[in-house]
C-alpha cells in the first residue's frame, strides 16, 4: 500500500477500529454507482410515486424472487387488479396462475387475497400508514411494513434484507446476528439523510458486487474502506 493509501485509510477509520465513520464517504460513493435506473423495481416505483397498494403487493410478491419477475409480474396483475376489491374477486386458481413465476405460488396467493379482505374490512380499502398497523396484517412483516412505508408514505424506516443485513457487518459497522438487529443498530449509526437510499443500493451492490460468497472485491468502488469481515474468499 502507497502512503497516500495510508493516509487515505487513516482518515476514515478510526485506530480503534471504529469504521463507522467511514459511512458518509461509502454512501457517497455507492450513490452515485447506483442510480434509480438501476435499482430494483420497488424502489423506482418510489420515485415514480406509485400508490401503496401497489408498492405493498410488489413487496408480497418479491419474497423469493428475481427482480424482473417481480415487475412483469406485478404489471401483470395490476391491469386486472389494481385495488383491494378488484384482487379479492380474482378466483384463488387464477391468482395462483398469474403469480406462479414469483415463487410459492399457493403461499403468496392466499396471502394476498387476506392483506385485499383486511384493508377492506379494517382500513376501509387504504393501505395503513404505521408500522403498528402494517404489522397486525397477517403476512405483513417487518421489512415489507418498512418499505411501504419508507416507499409509499416517505417515513423515514430503513428496509433491511439479507444484503442490507450482511453489507454492514462486512463493513464493519456493526456486529449483529439478524436483519431485526441490524434495523436498531442502523438506526443509531446511519445519518437519516441515507435512510430513503440505504435500502435501495445496498440490495443492488449486493446482488452485483458484494455477493454472499466470494464478493467482487477486485471491482469494489469502496474496497479500500472495507475491512471485509467474514470475507474467506474474493474475486
């Protein structure tokens, strides 16, 4: 390493270990990497200002899937069904039929015909605009409550998946066991002004570049503030 490397390193990361204060420069970085054109589809309906209802079944139907299946998919049934009403008339083998590409076809099916009956029955056929509400739909989760409202409402939740999970312990930002800690520990260390990207780019650099196993380190924009922990192997 050149000394100017050094002293590139050592202004971002503290003796001590503290890579924390590496988080502006990174998001900095990773941002201008990764624009809107790039991201995933959830995330441009954000920007594009689709409506919850929407931006809540896009969510149910990625669980397990690819991103582009996730939109050709949605699209798909929001020509038939863009309301709570109009999903909830869809005979259950239909449904089943239009969503079989996502994955766990039965499972997301019967899942979204009760979060249509619930927003019908108990929020007068809105999407709720809490966590707390979110969460009393069965099937509705922490993550996908976080982005509906991160996405939808423009509340200031940060969405954490297995990438968003993974990335910033790699990074070294923080040590955690489970997306549910990762979520609280982002929240005191990640400045809100990223909360409504965070999400956004860290799935992307995930499925891109810093990949579960044997992440693309060579290509990293943000190698050099990486201490890579847990990384055995790297291309």
């Amino acid at each position: 390493m050149t000394k100017t490397n050094h002293m590139m390193k050592d202004r971002y990361m503290k003796p001590n270990g503290n890579y924390t204060k590496n988080i502006p420069i990174i998001m900095s970085i990773l941002e201008k990497h990764f624009n809107y054109t790039k991201r995933t589809t959830l995330n441009r309906m954000r920007k594009e200002k689709q409506d919850p209802f929407k931006i809540l079944i896009s969510c149910l139907l990625s669980l397990r899937s690819r991103d582009e299946t996730t939109e050709k998919i949605s699209n798909e049934l929001f020509k038939i069904a863009d309301t709570p009403e109009k999903l909830l008339r869809i005979p259950l083998k239909r449904l089943e039929g239009i969503v079989y590409s996502t994955g766990h076809y039965h499972k997301k099916a019967l899942t979204l015909k009760h979060v249509s009956n619930e927003l019908i029955t108990r929020f007068n056929s809105k999407v709720p605009e809490t966590r707390e509400e979110l969460m009393s739909i069965k099937g509705i989760g922490p993550k996908t409550a976080n982005i509906v409202l991160n996405f939808a409402f423009n509340q200031p939740y940060i969405p954490v998946d297995i990438h968003c999970h993974r990335i910033p312990n790699r990074l070294g930002w923080l040590q955690t066991k489970t997306p549910e800690e990762t979520e609280k520990e982002l929240e005191k260390i990640l400045p809100r002004e990223y909360w409504f990207e965070f999400n956004g780019i860290f799935v992307l650099f995930g499925r891109t570049i810093c990949a579960p196993i044997s992440p693309k380190c060579s290509i990293c924009p943000v190698s050099r503030y990486c201490p890579k922990r847990g990384v055995t192997t790297s291309r």
